[in-house]
C-alpha cells in the first residue's frame, strides 16, 4: 500500500466515524457478527437470526471472516468499557474498520496492476477518483452483501490486468467464488469478461470450465458445511434462495421498479461524477481500455433487464471506469502544453475532480443524519439511571 491507499483509508474511516449508523440492509450482516462475537460459535440458540431471519437467508461466512479479524479488539474494548454497551458501539465500528480495511487492501493490489499496465500515474490519477466519488468511501465499510462480494471483485480486476495467463485463471477463480458465496449477479460480470477473453483466445474453453467448477463446488461446500451448522438446517445454501427469490420468482420488483435506462442516465453518472466524461476520453485516446470497457457495459446492460434496480447493484464497474478515467486525466495532462483548448481541458479536468470532492462531502454530512434512530439510540444508552438503595 502507498500513501494513496493510506489517504483512503483515512477516508473510509473519517466517512464510518461521522455516520457509523446503519439501516436495514446491512443488518443482518452486522448483527451475525456481534452473534459470532458475543455469544461464541457453540450457543447458536442466542443467535437473533433464529427470530428475525429476515426475507431471505444469507451467509455467515462474511460475517465470520469479520468476526475473526475484531476478536483482538474485543478484549481491548473490555478492559475499557466492560460489559458497557458502548463497548459494543465501539465494536461496530471496529468491525466496519475491518471490513473496509479489506476492501482498501483490494483496491490497492487492483491499483498495482495498473500501475504495471499503464503508469504510475494514471494509478494514481485513478486513486484520486476513489477519493472523491461519495458511494465508494461511504459504502465500502458498510455490511452489504455487495461489498463482501466487492472483495472479491477487486481481487479478481488484479489478477485480470496482469495479462498472463495463470492471472486470467485466477481472475476466473476468484470471481466464482464470490458469486457464489455472496452475490450470484456476477456471473452477468463474468460472463462477458470469460467470453471476450475466449474471443480473445487467452483461455481455454475446458479449462475454464474446470476452474469454474473447481472454485464454484469449493465455496458452494465451504457456504453448505457454514451456513448448515449457523442456520441449524442441513443444506443451507443462502445466495442459492437469494437467487431463487430475485431472479426466478422476480420478488425484488416489490421492492420498485426502474426505467430500463436508469443505471447508464442515473445510477451510473451519481456513481462516477466527474470519472464519467473522463472514462469516456480515455478509451477513445487509449484503445486498450475497451477490452475492459465492453464487459462492465455488457454487464451493466444485462442488469437493466431486471426491473428493480439499486446503484449497489453495479458497484463493482466503479474501480474500472476510474481506470479508464485516470487515463483520460493523464492524457490531457500530458498535453495541456501543446494547445490553449488541451490546455483548457485540463483545468476543466481538475476543477472537476474538486466539484467532485466537494459533492462527496456534501453527500457524507446530509447522509450522516439520516439515522435519527441511531442517534436516539446512542442518547439512551448515555443516560445514567439513578438506582434506589433498599433494605430487605
């Protein structure tokens, strides 16, 4: 990691520190973690999930692997707070730290990969997009099922861009594993990612299949023998109902329906602010970039088949627009001495990437009040009880 991830770093945990609140979505999540933490692995019965499993299972392999990483801090907040419940409340955020600390250390291997495909620079021009894009900072700690698949996708981008062919295995491998554990919607990203690159002639057709299968039967038995015991139900395959209640029955609808157009007019402009013209740029100055263009838009246009539609949904194209967009900002970097338009396009470019931060920190101080239940919460358990001494 170099002082780029560190500087992000920084932002996530400045971003999880003023909003460290959390809704719906990521509760279950988080609440399998405090489980796992609280109460051990061996007394499932005073796990909240029993009682409130929500719409649709989900796996606690996640929430193990986050649970490991907080049991030192644990201890530490003990000899602090004891059984306290801020104790807890500074868990959560130890827990979220973890998390996004996961995702940093992901992006930053990503990050090295373009440093070796296209320049220091446009790694780092690409390291300024992260910073100044709200949804990113924000979620990226948050205990959504994406952003545990967000690891993984990061992980698989890496290997992807290293351009030999043991990497595009890997890249195969890692992005099967988490569909299948965590987010089944990434075989709409693999898929084309696997075909181009068949086109491409970099990989084999069978040995792709055999590393599929090997990396989807591995992480299928690791969520069956985790997600049977914690569930108290053999076969448990969570992302396998998930999947069945999305995709086959189509019950996300329920949840609104959206214009087939809105990721591309909506979603994605909010997702990448000033990136967007940027990315654009750079793949029309710097051909390579379409071999990675084309599956994040294959991928985004088969996700507007579904009607209901959520930005979290297309999270993971984010890392690579930004790639495209740090070439765009090098390239007029690189020219902005030869003409007074190039010039101009430059400052254009870098007033942009502070309207970005600023939107960003707008986005981060209106966002941290929508948690007013959280706060109410936080208010309560401050308060001091007075308790009456009586004689028996």
């Amino acid at each position: 990691m170099d002082r780029y991830d560190f500087l992000f770093l920084s932002l996530v945990i400045l971003h999880l520190y003023i909003a460290p609140f959390t809704k719906v979505e990521e509760s279950f999540n988080l609440q399998a973690t405090h489980d796992i933490l609280s109460h051990g692995v061996f007394t499932l019965e005073k796990y909240d999930h029993f009682e409130f499993p929500g719409v649709v299972p989900r796996t606690f392999l996640g929430p193990a692997v986050l649970a490991t990483l907080a049991y030192p801090f644990k201890f530490l907040l003990q000899l602090f707070y004891g059984d306290e419940p801020m104790s807890k409340f500074w868990l959560q955020y130890i827990v979220r730290a973890c998390l996004g600390g996961l995702n940093v250390i992901a992006m930053s291997r990503f990050r090295s990969s373009i440093e070796k495909s296209f320049g220091v620079e446009v790694s780092i021009a690409s390291a300024l997009f992260n910073m100044v894009q709200f949804h990113g900072i924000f979620w990226i700690s948050r205990t959504l099922p994406n952003m545990f698949a967000y690891y993984f996708v990061l992980i698989a981008f890496h290997f992807w861009l290293k351009e030999d062919h043991s990497s595009r295995m890997k890249m195969i491998g890692w992005l099967t594993f988490g569909l299948v554990i965590f987010r089944f919607e990434l075989v709409l990203l693999l898929g084309p990612i696997v075909l181009l690159e068949l086109y491409r002639r970099e990989i084999g057709f069978w040995e792709t299949i055999q590393q599929g299968l090997l990396c989807g039967l591995t992480g299928l038995a690791l969520s069956l023998v985790v997600d049977s015991y914690f569930w108290n139900q053999l076969g448990m395959y969570p992302e396998g109902y998930v999947f069945w209640f999305n995709a086959v029955l189509g019950k996300s609808s329920e949840w609104g329906v959206s214009p087939f157009h809105t990721y591309f007019t909506g979603f994605l402009p909010k997702l990448l602010l000033a990136a967007a013209p940027l990315a654009l740029y750079g793949s029309i100055v710097d051909r390579r970039l379409l071999r990675y263009l084309i599956p994040m838009v294959s991928f985004i246009v088969s996700f507007s088949f579904l009607g209901h539609k959520e930005w979290r949904f297309i999270i993971y194209c984010v890392p690579i627009f930004n790639m495209a967009a740090g070439v765009g900002l090098v390239r007029l970097y690189r020219t902005a001495s030869k003409s007074q338009v190039f010039k101009l396009f430059h400052r254009i470019a870098v007033f942009s990437l502070l309207l970005s931060f600023i939107i960003s920190t707008s986005m981060l101080l209106i966002s941290s009040q929508n948690y007013p239940g959280g706060v109410g919460l936080l208010r309560i358990h401050e308060l001091e009880f007075p308790q009456d001494n009586g004689t028996i």
